[in-house]
C-alpha cells in the first residue's frame, strides 16, 4: 500500500511513501504520519490518499516512519478546502497545510550535536567561534543546533557546525520532537493507604498541619471528589506552602501531576435568550431567511448601528437547534473582545475563540476540542478560523465583509477569508451571510447580478437619526490664519462641547507614529531605511526612527548627516502626535491611543476598549482599527483627520477604501441615545465622495466605481492576478521578470501589463518588480493557471532564474 502525504514545506508537489504492512489496517485520510524527507530530516506529514499505484518515480519510495494517530486529524472538508487554495490561489499545497494546521500538532526532527568520542581537539586548528561552541558543549554534552545558535549569540552557526563535524570535533543526530505541551497542574489528595485513625498520631503535635489537614478532608468529603487543586489549597485560611509541604512529607496528603485543559469554561456566565428584534430586524431576519430558500448567500446590507449583531444572534440560536455549527468572522482581532461578551451571554460554552494571539498549545487544543465529541458550536474569529474541522457547518458569517483584513499578505498562501469561507460553506452545503454597511464593490455587484441575494436594512436600531457629517476645509482655514492646530475649530469646539456632556470623542487618523516624515530643512535630506525603499516615520515616544516594512529602527539624528545643520524638521502628523496635540488642548480630558504600537501584548486591545467602554478613557485617537465594528454608546463625536490622505495611495480601490473607512469611522458616533456629529478634515472637500458621505448614498457611490473599473478593467469585471518577483539584485528582477513577462505575453497578449517598478520597489533588501494579469471573468482558472505555471517553468530552466523569488497574489486586496 501506497501513502500519498502533504509536507509542510513550501513545494506544491504531494509526496509518495510505501506503508509498512504493520500499519495498513490502521492507517487512513486525514492520519498524521512522520515521514523521512531529504536525506535526514523527519516531518509530520498529512496523508490524502492511499493507494497501490507505483508510478515510475515510485521505484525507490521511502517507508512512513511512524503513525501518529489512531483517527483523523484533517477530515476530508479540510483536505479539500486545501486543495481548493491550493489550486484557486496558485499556492504550494504545503504554505496551505502549514497555514491550516496548529504547529504544536507538527512533529518534527531536531538536529542535535554532541563532542565526538574519539576528538582530540589538543591536537586541532579551532577558530575562535568553534572553540566556543565545543567549550559549550564540554559543559552540556548534547544540544539543539537552534538554541546552540541562540544561546552563543553565533549568526550563520551551521558553516561552524559543518566545519566541526569535518574535522570530526562533533556528531550530528535527528530526533523527533513532540512540540504540544499538555499543560501540567498539582493537585493534593488524601493517602488511601493511611488509616483515619492513625492520622493523629503520624501529624503530632502541629495543630496547624492538623487544621489544614481536616479543613482538605472537609472540602473533599463536600464535593464528592477526590482531589483539589495545589493552588486552591494555598488560599484556605490555615494554608501556608510550609504547612502543606510537612503534610506531604509525612505522607498524609499525596501531590499528583494532572493535565488540565487551557480552554476556561465559560459555565459560570448566566445566559439569557436573544433580545427581541424591532420590526426593521425582524423583517431582514425573515428576508435572509427566504433568500437563503434559494440562494447560498446572502449580502446583509446595514447601516451602522442598525442591529446586524442581533440578527446574526437570531440564525445562530436557529441554527444550534438544528444541531449544527457556526463559524462567525471578523475581520480582526481587536473586535472579538466585545462580541465575544455578547455570545458569551446568549450562548455560553457553546461558543469558542480562535485567533492568532492565542498561544500555539492554546490554538492546538481548540482543534483538538473540535475533533472531540463536544465540539463548540459557534467558533468566532478570524481568517483562520476557516480551518478548523467542523463536523456540521450550517452557516458562515462575515461580518464587515468589505474588510481588506480579510485577504491574507504574508506568508503564503495569499487567500480571501471571504471568497474562501463562501467555497467552504459550498462544500458543506452550508450558507454564507455576509454583513457590511459599505460592502465591497465585488460582493455589491454579485448581490445586483443575482449571484447573491441582497437584504437591506436602513434604519438605525431604535431609530436613532444617521450622524450628522460636517466636511471642514483645512486649506482655507489655513489660509485665513484660523487652523492653529492639528484640530478644526468646529471640532476643537464640539469636542469641548462632548466633554461638557460627559460624552466621548473618537479621532480617526490613518498613520501611526509622531511624524511621517524627517526632512531637513536646509538641504531636504531625508533618512530612508538601509533595507528598504521608503522614508523612516518618527516615534516620540522612543525617540527613533522607524521602518513601517521591515521594523528597522534608527537613532533620530541631532543634526543633518548631509549638511551638518541642527535643521531637522518633522512633517505631517501620526497618531502619537496627535495623541499629544489632544491631551494639550484637553488637559482635563484621558486620552489613549489605539494602533498597532499600543496594542502589541496580548490583552492590550482588550485593556483599551475596557477602558474607553467603562468611560475612564474619554478621547481615543488611533488608526483604521477603531472604524471596524466596534460599538460604543457614549460617543457623540468623531474626528477624521486628513482625510484627503485616505484617497490618494495610487491604487484602483483608494475611493473604495477612503468611502468604507470614512463611513465606517462615522458610524462610530451617536449609536445608542442621540444623533451624532462627525467632522471630516479635508483640503480638498469638493471631490465627489465627500458628498457620497455626507449623503450616506452607498449607491451612487457604487455606481461611479463600476463605470470606472469598466473602462480600465478592474473588478467585478475582470479578474487580477499579480506576479511579484523579488531578488536582491535590482538587474537580476529586472531581468527576469521581462524574461516571464515576455512568455506570458506570447500566450495571454495584452492581459499582461508590467513588468512595473512598484511604489515601493525594495522591502528587506530585496528589489520587487510587478506583473499584473488582468483576465476575463468567464475565462477558465485552470487555463489561466496552467499558462501561467508552463511560464514559470521556463524562467526556472534558465540557470540564472532559477532560484529567484517569485509569488502569486491571486485578486489582490
């Protein structure tokens, strides 16, 4: 028999492996087996068929080294949902499995090295570097080449290893490691094997081990257990660690190691039943309901605060009735935290949470629960949610489905959570909702096509009027001398005006850091990152300089490098500047900041939105993070600062993206109690999507888009396929990436356009060059992808070419 088996390396072939016959009857689809790969290395392999077809290449197949498990741990959903990116998004079925997979789930060998028996380093040349390493190893006998590495502080620590071992100093090894941790807890119980009435006479005379050891018996005796934790032990009133360590050592009370899960239980919440809805959600409950009668998606299309959430609550509960699953995304992670409370409240432990700053043990026990035979229900998360192995999916749910968030960069595979829960949700029969007050241009034009049904909701919940929207010129302001600060004086007054109320204030600014660019003023020197093609943004409140691409930072000069003049000058402003500007001019005001630099820990997102939502936080200024979804009642005024900044990145969908994030930021306003007032700062306010805005007119806005992507073919009516080549030698990309976009030309023609410099043309040291493919909708993947990988096999051949960067970003966001 036969195994073919996905490795989790970056290569997109499926590997062939002869199971061992010991094995047969118990190996299948979806077992992880450990396989030898290359000529030393072990990985933890998933295998997708078994078979008894030797092909050619079969004649001299390794044996599958171990089976892992006894049941799957992929089910053949998943197996075909990899399949599917794979195939759809031009990615190495591998980049797929090990996007998909927890990494504490993949076993893999670990290259060990210990001093050879026979050394007699007396007599060897040692450079100063493998002196250290086997002084190292004197000390230790036996390490990991990685934290070899790390703990000597030695860069490019195999050329040492590789010259050791010629000179016969060490021996190398594999060994396979396990990396999920089960995690491990003490828990105290009484010694069955002592009689009660001995225990007087073994404890003596220490009334306190006595008062302890009674008090343990009590609690055991009420709870009708056996054990109780070491740690609620410690907390009773006549517990001390001292105490209890003498109980143990008179062998009275036994300390075992017992493993516990990570995944807390939520049993201790009360629920309650979903809230009624009004009669405008009511209504679009019951129209989702018919649309999804004949179609498998359906478009929700709400204004903000009109009680999406509360229908989404609705079909869950129905769905839980039939005894089926949900899968409930967002588009970060920042917005779990407040709808996790609101789930938690209706569905209790029903309900599981799965995203990226959950530890690896933490995400490998999730997957392990839905193996198990009580799955959670209801997973809310984000993209990767869409791996999991659910049994029974019945709906997927996208809220904010407009969110670029969705599209994964890097690493591979550069998938749409999106389009990619919508071919999840097929293979389930299941149904996708998809939830937005700005949808996407694509999902718009899918919903007026027919392919998606389309539900609009456009009253606010209880009514409540839409914001009402000011666009403030900055220009003009600036030129009658009345703009003094980064501020309006419109918005510096109703921000007063929010405080006196003891309302709070929201300020949009779509650039994190002090100042986004360093310029001196004298000579217009301005510092660029050594790695990168791109100015350095400043950041106050550590004084450096910062790379947005690669995260280099810099000393912040003194003077010019270049003409040695104290004329530094710092332009355009960031989050952390206006962070500033607003505790000056509100100094009786808390104000915090919410981008990507505060909320680096793992509760940070949580702490802030706390803070702000329990009203100790009353201005909060931050990037696009705060426009998505989330739900504060007491703001009553929001602030977008340059706005104009939002509108002028050079690519087609900037207006998409400004109308989403501006109207988004909007909603933010008045949600709960009164009408809101957003004030957006521009310098140039007669462009034609300031009026879409103000006007809340998503269709006239959808309309001047569509007419454009027409002419220029964009999408929805053409599909993009971007090309990125990438090498750190400028000539060589340029070189080859005319090279590949001359063979794609001689197949597709004028579907080809580039090779292109893009606007940042070197990231990490390695130069970019672009090559877009613009094909036409009803034109058939499989022969754009078989051109397209025929042209790539070319370049490979040629010598030169063949081990240069080169990716795919299939409809790239």
């Amino acid at each position: 028999m036969l195994a073919d088996v996905i490795l989790p390396t970056p290569l997109s072939d499926i590997f062939t492996y002869i199971v061992p016959m010991e094995m047969e009857q118990a190996i299948g689809c979806g077992f992880r087996v450990i396989v030898p790969f290359g000529t030393r290395k072990y990985y933890t392999g998933i295998v997708v068929a078994l078979h008894d077809k030797p092909s050619s290449a079969d004649l001299r197949l390794k044996e599958v080294y171990a089976l892992i498990d006894s049941y799957p741990m992929v089910n053949e959903k998943q197996l075909d949902l990899w399949k599917w990116i794979a195939f759809y998004y031009l990615s190495p079925i591998g980049d797929v499995y090990k996007a998909a997979f927890p990494s504490k789930l993949r076993m893999e060998s670990e290259t060990f090295v210990s001093l050879s028996s026979s050394m007699m380093q007396e007599s060897l040349n040692l450079t100063p570097t493998e002196r250290k390493i086997v002084e190292y190893l004197e000390a230790v006998e036996r390490e990991k080449i990685s934290k070899l590495e790390k703990i000597l502080d030695i860069k490019n620590i195999y050329i040492h290893i590789y010259s050791l071992s010629r000179k016969e100093v060490i021996e190398t090894n594999q060994q396979i490691e396990q990396k999920f941790v089960p995690k491990i807890e003490s828990f105290i119980r009484l010694n069955s094997e002592i009689d009660s009435n001995s225990i007087g006479s073994i404890i003596g005379k220490s009334k306190k081990q006595l008062a302890l050891f009674e008090e343990i018996s009590t609690i055991l005796s009420k709870s009708k257990t056996d054990m109780i934790n070491r740690r609620d032990v410690l907390k009773l009133p006549d517990a001390s660690p001292s105490i209890l360590k003498g109980l143990l050592q008179k062998n009275v009370l036994n300390e075992i190691g017992v493993e516990v899960g990570r995944l807390k239980p939520k049993s201790e919440i009360k629920t309650h039943r979903p809230f009624p809805l009004n009669e405008y959600q009511q209504q679009a409950l019951e129209e989702i309901e018919s649309v999804f009668d004949s179609k498998d998606t359906c478009l929700l299309h709400g204004v903000t605060s009109s009680g999406k959430t509360e229908i989404y609550i609705h079909l869950i509960d129905k769905l839980i009735a039939k005894n089926q699953q949900i899968l409930y995304l967002l588009p970060e992670i920042a917005l779990t935290t407040q709808l996790m409370q609101r789930l938690s409240a209706v569905f209790g432990d029903k309900l599981g949470i799965y995203h990226s700053k959950l530890n690896d043990n933490e995400r490998a026990e999730i997957w392990q629960k839905m193996l198990s035979d009580k799955p959670y229900d209801i997973i809310l998360g984000v993209r990767s949610s869409l791996f999991l192995p659910f049994r029974n999916l019945g709906l997927i749910i996208i809220d904010e489905e407009h969110e670029q968030s969705y599209k994964q960069q890097e690493p591979a595979p550069r998938y749409h959570a999106r389009d990619t829960g919508i071919m999840l949700a097929h293979m389930f029969g299941a149904k996708t909702l998809l939830g937005s007050a700005t949808p996407s241009i694509e999902s718009y034009y899918n919903a007026k096509i027919g392919k998606y049904g389309i539900v609009a909701l456009s009253k606010r919940f209880e009514e409540i009027e839409m914001p009402e929207i000011i666009i403030e010129n900055t220009k003009e302001l600036r030129r009658k001398k009345k703009m003094k600060s980064l501020l309006s004086p419109a918005l510096i007054e109703s921000i007063h005006h929010a405080l006196s109320n003891n309302e709070q204030v929201i300020l949009f600014r779509n650039r994190r850091g002090f100042a986004p660019i360093v310029e001196c003023k004298l000579c217009a020197w301005t510092p660029k990152c050594r790695h990168c093609d791109v100015p350095l943004t400043y950041h106050k409140f550590r004084n450096v300089l910062v790379c947005h691409y690669c995260n280099a930072t810099y000393a912040m000069p003194s003077e010019c490098p270049s003409c040695h003049e104290k004329s530094i000058d710092l332009l355009g402003q960031g989050t952390e500047q206006l962070e500033e500007e607003v505790s000056r001019l509100f100094p009786e005001a808390k104000v915090a900041r919410m981008d990507t630099d505060t909320t680096r820990g793992k509760n940070s997102y949580e702490k802030i939105i706390d803070d702000f939502e329990k009203n100790r936080v009353q201005i909060l200024v931050g990037t696009q993070m705060l426009s998505k979804g989330l739900d504060f009642g007491n703001v009553s005024v929001v602030g977008i600062i340059s706005a104009d900044s939002l509108l002028n990145y050079p690519d087609f969908r900037s207006y998409e993206r400004g109308f989403q994030l501006m109207t988004q930021a909007a909603g933010r306003s008045g949600r709960k109690s009164k009408q809101g007032k957003v004030i957006i700062q521009s310098n140039d306010p007669d462009q034609p999507i300031y009026r879409y805005i103000v006007e809340n007119d998503y269709e006239s806005f959808f309309a001047s888009q569509l007419s454009e992507r027409k002419i220029f073919k964009y999408p929805p009516y053409y599909r993009l396929i971007s090309i990125v080549i990438k090498d750190k030698s400028e000539s060589k990309a340029d070189e080859a990436s005319r090279y590949l976009a001359d063979s794609l030309k001689s197949s597709l023609g004028d579907r080809v356009s580039g090779p292109n410099k893009p606007v940042i043309g070197k990231i990490q040291t390695y130069y970019i060059r672009n090559i877009l493919l613009k094909t036409e909708i009803g034109l058939s993947p499989q022969k754009i992808r078989t051109l397209v990988k025929h042209a790539e096999t070319i370049l490979r051949k040629n010598q030169k070419f063949k081990y240069i960067t080169l990716f795919y970003d299939v409809d790239p966001a």
